[in-house]
C-alpha cells in the first residue's frame, strides 16, 4: 500500500534507484504545488463572512513586511527541496509546501506580548487578556474560550538558508560549529488575519468591554510587531516587522479602524523596537 500522496500519483518504479525514485517524487509534487499555492487565501475570512457573524465582531488584516528575518522550527529535523537535504527547516503547511506562521504560534507570541502591555490596573489587565485569549492550559475548572481567533500566514515567496553560530555566555567565543537553518529574509511580505468575535457573552458581559478589549489588543500587537517580535529567537530581534503604513491595515467593521491608529507609521516614531 502506498501511503504517501505524492508518491501515489508519482509513476515510481520500484527497480529504480532512491535518487530517481527522489526525483519523480518532487517533480509530481512541484507539478501539484503549482496549482495549489494560489489557494491559500481561502483560509482567510472576507467581509460577506463578517455579516453572518453577531454584532461588534470584528476583522483585522495587517500587511507586514520583515525588517528583521523570521524563523520558526519545523517538526522534522530534515527537509527535502529540489532533492537537497536541508537542517533545520522553516515550519511549512504540509499540502502546498509553503513557509507559514501557524495560528498557534501566532497565538503564543501575542500572549506573550499582551503580559507586556503597560495597562492602568494590573487585575484588569489579567481579565483582557484571559477573555481575548482564554483560559490557560493548567487552568481545569470552567475553562474559558478565547473571543481571538487566528489564521495562518503563508508566505509566497521561498525560505533562504543562513548560519548562526552560538556563542559562550562568558566568554563570546563560539560553542560549537555553524548551524545552518531556514529564514524568511526581511524584505518578504505576508499577511496576519485576526477575528474577534465577543461571545459567549457570560454573566459579567458588559458592552463597553469590547472597546476596551480592542484598545489592549492593538496595544498588544503594537509590541508583538515592532519590539518582541513572532519568530522564534526573539532575543535576537527576530520577527520584527517595518512599520506600518495606514494602507495597510485593514479593520471590518470600519467605525472600529481608529482603535488601531497606534499600528499606522505617523503615531510609531518613539516607539523602541527590537532592532
């Protein structure tokens, strides 16, 4: 029985040898990419998806470009492209091949970023947060759902190789040999799609909640984007993204845009990023 999608429209023989047998493999899934990687926009929510959705849900798109490289670590430790072995892969979506940023990872790095955020009253602080993005793991009873609700980013242009070589913390001198891993360089573009959706409402819903929700999240983001970064080593600035023009954010419905004023380039000049 053959297991392997590609390998089964693939036209292997089985007298052939592993590199021929490599060969059509790649050249049958590079044949299926090419009609593939133009559909991954139909993971993305559109604005006829918004009016099905209840009242004050909101849509954010965000067209960011890197200013610093992105990377993230697949689950495997090898992956093949063009019948090259490569370390340390970039994690990709696994039907078109493609370079992604997963919604959990997304998920993650804003958490972490949302803990940062400045805010005037620390228990309320605690509270945003938990309705935007839920309870945590180790929180069994009465867990609650997130009202966030995140996509994927697929980057249509292809990862590169780089090399970095740890360091000693005492000494700065190198800990061992270069290691060679997959980026997406700055310059490359991609798009973040973020849904709000306020329900359920609970027994404690008030109205005036969901301003204040939003307000902390473009808060959050403003710190993800431009100082923390979504990638992963972030300590070395890693996923940090230029700043933002006015054309490129996107808020459905629009009487809730100037909420996210704070991610436009005219009110970032002071901001310190992780550059």
């Amino acid at each position: 029985m053959i297991c392997d999608y590609y390998l089964s429209l693939s036209q292997v023989q089985l007298d052939q040898n592993i590199d021929d047998q490599i060969s059509e493999v790649g050249k049958k899934k590079k044949d299926l990419d090419k009609l593939s990687k133009n559909q991954y926009y139909n993971f993305y929510p559109t604005d006829s998806d918004l009016q099905s959705l209840p009242q004050n849900s909101t849509l954010l798109k965000i067209s960011f470009t890197l200013k610093k490289p992105y990377t993230s670590k697949d689950e495997g430790e090898f992956h093949i492209i063009d019948n090259k072995i490569l370390e340390n892969p970039i994690v990709r979506d696994k039907f078109t091949g493609l370079p992604m940023v997963k919604p959990t990872t997304w998920k993650g790095h804003l958490r972490f970023a949302a803990n940062k955020v400045e805010w005037q009253n620390e228990q309320e602080k605690k509270r945003i947060i938990k309705r935007l993005f839920g309870s945590e793991p180790e929180e069994k009873d009465n867990p609650l759902k997130g009202r966030l609700y995140f996509f994927p980013t697929f980057f249509n242009e292809e990862a590169e190789k780089d090399v970095i070589t740890p360091l000693k913390r005492d000494t700065r001198t190198p800990a061992r040999g270069p290691i060679p891993f997959e980026v997406m360089k700055p310059g490359k573009k991609g798009d973040f799609n973020l849904l709000y959706f306020p329900y359920p409402k609970g027994a404690d819903f008030k109205e005036e909640d969901i301003n204040e929700d939003l307000r902390f999240l473009a808060d959050a983001l403003k710190l993800m984007f431009y100082v923390y970064g979504f990638s992963a080593k972030k300590t070395s600035g890693f996923g940090v993204i230029e700043r933002l023009k006015d054309s490129e954010v996107e808020v459905k419905p629009c009487d809730k845009r100037e909420l996210f004023s704070i991610l436009y380039t005219e009110h970032n000049e002071n901001i310190k990023d992780g550059s």
